[in-house]
C-alpha cells in the first residue's frame, strides 16, 4: 500500500499536497478526476466533498490541504520540516491567510477568464479514466453553468475577488521590502508552498504539478489580469519558489 491522493489535477489546493509529497519524497498515486465527478470518489474514499483527499497506507483520510500536509510534515526528517518548531505559529498563521482568502479567490478570478477557455477540457480531463473524459465533455455546458453558480463567478465577485487578491499581495510584498528569502525564518516552509501553490493558476510556473497550457495560449483578457501580479515582488518571488523549490515529478496515475 502507498498513499493515494485524489484530486482534480489542476487545483491549486491539490498542489498544495502534490508539492509536499514530491517534496518530502513520499511515494503516492495520484487518482485524478474533472470537477464534480471528483465528489462520489472522495465521499466513497471517507473524505467530504472537496479535494484534496489524502489517504494514508494505514487507512487514514486527511480530507484538507492543511491535516495532510500536517501528517505529512510529522514523517519529515528535522531540517526538512514544513512547520519549523521554532516559527510553527507565524507559518500556520500565514498558511490560513493564504487558504481561507488568497485560495479562493484566486480560484474565482482565473475561471472568470477560463471557464469558458477553449483549453478547459484538456486541462482537466488529463490523466483522467476514459469514462469520465467522455462524461465530463458530454456535461460540460451543464457543469459549467453550475460552476458559474455554485463558485459566483461573475464580474462584479471578480472585482471583489481581486480586490482581496490585491490584498494578500500587498502584504507579501511588505513582508519581501527587508529583502528576505523565505516568508518565516531562513528556511522554506509550509508558508511559501501555499502561498507559491495558491496563486500558480494566475502565475502559471513551468513546474507546477499539473500539465497546463502556456500563457501565450490563455485568453488575452487573462494575460492582461496576470501581466502586473507576476511582474510584482510577490509574483516574482512565487514563480521563484516553484523554479528553486519544486521537485516536477509527475506520481504514477492509480490503474
Ligand atoms: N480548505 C480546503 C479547500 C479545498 C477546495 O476548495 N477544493 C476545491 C478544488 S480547488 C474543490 O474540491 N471544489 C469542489 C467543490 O467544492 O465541490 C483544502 O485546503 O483542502
């Protein structure tokens, strides 16, 4: 037995717990599916009815991106530790700031763009069964609606939503002005992963986790929205941690 992680491959909460195992070198398999089909696996995994899921060798669901990288920090050697004892509380401070605000709405304004993107489907039907690609595609118009509703993407919740991406950025650009390398400590943490891993679908490394299609393929209304976030010290300093950080080796898909 391995763990075994669902997902909807290009998540950015997925990524979150990509990165960790790639990072910490923890074998996995990756059991991917497009948006809504994902919810009857996780449920019948014992997760709820989002992704990520992780499930452990022995059995254990970590059903958020945080408990798994929690449990997966504690098999960490020391100098490997996501959550240094020494900065622990500034680093879970940070991550919650990152998954309860940047996460979402980050997620919010790249649909805006995207959900009617041509690239869509391929993007999240990669890696996926055949049965589900031939599913997903045959309910597309209809899933998109329903995402439309269900995630509010409309412009004016995309004006909000970059407001408080707008937000966070500041406040990661503040922290970069004394010049340090990491957000917490000498070291990188749990911090710079989610903050790296939650803004990517606006930054779009080459190293993420998941195979996605280059800027110069997105819409021009996404690449004008993107343009001044990774051209700012937040936005450069994300796409660093990926190119310096992140381990690009794709987990063996579940048979
Ligand atoms: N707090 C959760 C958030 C996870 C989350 O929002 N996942 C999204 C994918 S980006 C999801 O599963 N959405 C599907 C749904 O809500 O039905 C975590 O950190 O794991």
């Amino acid at each position: 037995m391995t763990y075994r992680l669902v997902t909807i491959g290009p998540s950015h909460y997925c990524e979150k717990v990509r990165w960790a195992l790639d990072r910490l070198q923890v074998p996995y398999v990756e059991d991917a599916h497009p948006p809504a089909l994902h919810i009857p696996r996780a449920w019948w995994l014992g997760g709820g009815k989002t992704v990520p899921v992780l499930i452990a060798p022995d059995g254990q669901v970590y059903a958020d991106s945080t408990f798994a990288l929690e449990h997966l920090d504690a098999l960490a050697a020391p100098e490997a530790k996501l959550y240094p004892a020494e900065h622990g509380a500034e680093v879970r401070a940070l991550e919650e700031r990152f998954d309860e605000v940047l996460g979402v709405h980050v997620r919010r304004l790249a649909y805006l763009h995207l959900l009617y993107a041509k690239d869509l489907l391929p993007v999240m039907t990669r890696r996926v069964g055949l049965c589900e690609r031939v599913t997903f595609r045959a309910t597309l118009p209809l899933l998109r609606r329903l995402m439309k509703r269900a995630l509010k993407i409309t412009p004016e919740a995309g004006a909000r939503s970059r407001v408080r991406v707008l937000e966070v950025l500041d406040e990661v650009d503040a922290l970069l002005a004394d010049g340090r390398r990491f957000l917490v400590g000498e070291r990188f943490s749990a911090a710079d992963l989610s903050f790296a891993a939650l803004l990517a679908p606006l930054t779009l490394p080459p190293e993420y986790g998941w195979p996605m299609p280059p800027l110069s393929a997105m819409p021009a209304s996404f690449q004008e929205e993107v343009a001044p976030i990774v051209a700012r010290p937040a936005g450069e300093f994300a796409l660093r941690l990926y190119r310096d950080e992140r381990r690009a080796t794709p987990a063996p898909l579940l048979a």
